[in-house]
C-alpha cells in the first residue's frame, strides 16, 4: 500500500527512464523549491504532511524534510540535512 516518487531539482530523461525501469510512476524534475511540489503530491495523493517520509541528501531538501512526519537524511547528505533530519 505504499507508494513511492522522486522529487528532484534536475530534469534528465535519464532520471526519467530509470524510474520507469523501477515501476516508479510518480515523478517530479526540476523543482529547486521542493516544498510547494511536494504539497502538490500530497494533495493529489490524499495524505497530510504527516504520513510522509522524505529522503533527501541536499539542502534543496531541507524545507520538506523538516515538515514530513518521518525525514531521512542519507549516509552522505550534507551535515545541515544530516542535523535536521529525524
């Protein structure tokens, strides 16, 4: 029941073809300001900031991991991500 996307600053077809390669369907490019985008899939998908778990690694990052109810910073994210994450 759960369902996972990518939320990235980039555009690349690349990013693209793999996440059909991995049954991704939800797929967000080009966002630098991930907050308003990542509200825009919460909507579309019925859920509350709270029921959501974001991984991120940089600091374009930042603003939805401190407003998800679970935020995961990777091994390797910048230290101000690795500082706020849960």
């Amino acid at each position: 029941g759960h369902q996972f996307g990518i939320l990235t600053a980039r555009s690349s077809h690349i990013v693209k073809l793999r996440a059909a390669e991995l049954g991704v369907t939800l797929l967000r490019q080009g966002f630098e300001d991930k907050w308003p985008a990542a509200l825009e899939v919460m909507k579309e998908l019925k859920l509350t900031p709270e029921q959501v778990c974001f991984i991120g690694d940089d600091l374009t990052d930042l603003p939805v991991i401190r407003q998800v109810g679970l935020g995961v910073a990777v091994a390797d994210a910048a230290p101000e991500v690795r500082a706020v994450a849960h």
